[in-house]
C-alpha cells in the first residue's frame, strides 16, 4: 500500500552478517572428506580391539571436573566455560575433556559391575584459551578408555592401537611415542616435597606461572616450555628415580610389552599430563611437524578417578586424540580423501527427469553415489555443474534416450569417449572392472 504523500516505502535497515565464534570453526564440505576419513579408520581400527561407542552429555555439573580434573589445573583455573543453570541455579560446564564424564556415567549405570569396559567416544570439546593454530577453544576428540583393567597390558594394547591407526592413515613415520611413569599417590607426595625444595632454592628463575604452581601443583611446572627455566628444570628430581616396587614392576611390563609388539619408544623423565587424576602410566604421541602444537595424542592410567568421583576402587586406563590437529598432520602429508559421487545425472524434459532418478536410484543400489541434477537449465550449464561436483561420470538423458531406455555416459576424470549404452548396463559402464568397459 502506498502512503498518501506519495512517498516511496522506506527502505529496510541492512542486517549484518553473524560470524562464528572465535576459536570456534566451521568444518565446511570440502574439508569435511578427510575428517570423515579419519572417524572412518579411528573406528575401524577401535572395533577391532574390542572397544565400543559410548555417549555422554556436553554439558555436566561443574563440581565432575573440579573433582576429576583437580582445582589447580589450568584448564579448571581458566579455561572452563561455565554458567548457572536459568532454572535450577546448578553450576553447568561444557565439558573441557571427556575422561571425567565417561566415568561419571560408569559409575551411575554400574558399566564395570559385570566385567571391564572398553569404550570410545567422539565429539566437541570446550575450553576457553587463545585460539591458535591446532588450538581451538572448541575442538574435537576422540576419547577411548579401558576401565576396570589394572595391568601394564592394557596401556600396550592402547598404544599398540595407535600405532596400527598411524599405519592406516600413512602417518606412523611422522609420529614418534614418549612414555613415562608418575607413580603412584604416595610416590608423588614424596616427590612433590622434594620439587618444591628444589624450585624454591631456584625461585629467582621461576616464571610467574611456575610461582604460582609452586605449592598447588610443582608437577606441573616441568612442562614448562619457558627458556629460562629449563637448565634447572632438568637438574630437578626425577619422579622415576624413586618409583617403588610396584610402580617399577608395571612400568617396566609396560615397556617391555612395548618391546614386544615392536613398537619405538623414548622414556622422557618430564613428560607429565595437565590433569591432575594421572598415575603411573603417562604417554605422549608427538611429531615435529605442526610447530608449537606437537602432540596429536596422549594418556594414561587414573586408577583414583573412580573414587574421586564417588565410586568403588576401579582401575582404568585412556587417552585423547586432536581431531583438528591430526588433521594438520594429515593435510601435511598430502593425505586427501574423495566424497565426489560416481555420476552426475543431467536431464531435460518430463520423461527424462523420470529415466534421471531411476538411473540414480540404480546407481546407489550399486553402493556407488550419484547426484541427479536439480534446478533446470541447458545441458551447457548442467555439465558445468556436473564437473564441479567432482564426479568421475556425466550421465545425459535426454527426450531420445528416455524413450529408447539408453543413458549418454561421459567421462569427466579420465580419457574416453562419450558412448550410450542401455540404461540397466549403467552402472557396468562405470565400474573399472565390467566387462563392458573391459571390452571398451
């Protein structure tokens, strides 16, 4: 309706566009291929050990990762993302890590009451730091764990695992493996008197952060990464001097089922993890190829965990995979990974678009993908469509072909000429090892 001044209609204010958070990606399709090819081995490869697919919620009371991980860690400290709940008032975080959740959720279905679990998880993370490359403020893991195992033998079998993933993806000669040992609880009670003492007499080197870890968590400051401080931070004691008999007995089963199995390894006597539930078994997987961000997986043994969290004694073992930065190291080794459909079906008329689905349909019923042109438009315009899609085929179905039941098959990704052939052979047309093509 028009104003009776005669006034044109005033013009709409112009919205602005919303981003992403940042720190928070999106993983678009063209990337997407290889993150499938990653999740498509990962679980591959877990099924075959035995562990099966758990799901635990995003968001768990606050109080799960205060207790699990340990107050004086950083990712408690500073990292969390944490809000009250509208209704309830409860204090809500979105998980940092998934270990904490996985037994929170063994404990309240009793999974280990019959016998030990393997299990896996998958799915976005939260932390609340400075975005960088390989370093997101939500990023993605795959989480595995064996619970309710209490021998050396299970962190082989973890690691062994990750060494045949690394075979699968062409990677295992970027990636070299770091075990060590932290103990026990009263091994590291010692331990922590004897790190403190021995920062304190070097407290002139201490960086901020290492003096506020002082007394909270001295462990912590030997993963360190300050210049300055690591000539005295390899002169400070060394947890695995001091191991006790069974600490020592399942270390040394640990490296030599290792041995065993042919797997590489260097003890690094500073390697610790930033979670405080940690015992005995820490390991690392890391390369030299992403920079700053190096370790593309890591674990150990939490044997405490489950009586921090309010249940029964229950030894258990797990590690954490970087999805974003495995797939860095992937994209670094000239990893690619196809989803482009086998055919592209351009069309024009009523009978054709209806020969069009079908051949389709036939096409997927052979396991293969296909696309059937949607929108309209001249043969030129769809065959340009056709070959941006990637698909290795144009199948042209025209009025003549739909009434003769025949299919024009193109090729878009190899040498050969355009041929027709009856529409039921369709599918023999494009498979490398048909007859028909054989004979083509």
């Amino acid at each position: 309706m028009s104003s009776s001044s005669g006034s044109p209609p005033a013009a709409r204010p112009k919205v602005a566009p919303l981003q992403a958070v940042r720190g928070m990606n999106d993983v678009l399709p063209d990337e997407s291929a290889l993150w499938q090819r990653l999740e498509d081995a990962a679980r591959a490869v877990f099924s075959l050990y035995g562990y099966r697919n758990l799901r635990v919620p995003m968001v768990e009371p606050t109080a799960l990762f205060v207790r699990g991980i340990g107050e004086h860690t950083d990712v408690v400290e500073k990292e969390m993302y944490t809000f009250d709940d509208r209704l309830s008032g409860e204090s809500l975080t979105l998980r940092p890590e998934a270990t904490a959740g996985i037994v929170r959720a063994a404990i309240e279905h009793s999974l280990c009451y019959e016998r030990p679990q393997r299990v896996w998880l998958a799915g976005p993370m939260f932390r609340h730091e400075r975005p960088q490359k390989g370093r997101y403020r939500q990023f993605h893991q795959f989480d595995v764990e064996a619970l309710g195992f209490a021998g050396p033998d299970v962190d082989a079998e973890q690691i062994v695992m990750l060494a045949r993933l690394w075979r699968e993806l062409g990677v295992a000669d970027g990636i070299r493996l770091a075990i060590n040992s932290i103990g026990d609880a009263d091994e590291r009670r010692a331990h922590r008197a004897d790190l403190i003492a021995h920062f304190e007499r070097h407290h002139d080197l201490l960086d901020e952060d290492a003096r506020r870890r002082l007394h909270a968590n001295p462990l912590r400051i030997l993963d360190s990464k300050t210049p300055s401080m690591q000539a005295m931070i390899a002169e400070a004691p060394r947890l695995i001097d001091r191991l006790g008999p069974e600490s020592r007995a399942h270390f040394d089963g640990l490296a030599g089922a290792l041995s065993d199995a042919g797997i590489a390894f260097e003890v690094d006597p500073r390697l610790v993890r930033g979670l405080d539930y940690y015992n005995r078994t820490v390991f690392e997987w890391i390369t030299d190829r992403l920079g700053a961000q190096g370790t593309v997986a890591g674990g150990g043994r939490y044997d405490g965990l489950f009586e921090a969290l309010g249940g029964k004694p229950t030894p258990a073992c797990g590690f954490a995979i970087g999805v974003e930065r495995m797939i860095l190291l992937l994209q670094g080794a000239g990893a690619t990974a196809a989803d482009a459909p086998l055919a592209y079906v351009v069309h024009s008329g009523d009978a054709a678009g209806t020969l069009a689905r079908s051949l389709a349909e036939q096409i997927r019923d052979a396991g293969h993908a296909a696309v059937v042109h949607a929108g309209g438009g001249s043969f030129k315009s769809q065959m340009k469509k056709a070959d941006a899609s990637g698909a290795r085929y144009a199948l042209i179905v025209g009025e003549d072909e739909a009434a003769a039941r025949t299919v024009s098959v193109k090729p878009l990704r190899e040498p050969g000429e355009q041929r027709a052939v009856p529409a039921r052979d369709v599918v023999d047309a494009m498979t490398p090892d048909s007859p028909m093509r054989a004979a083509t």
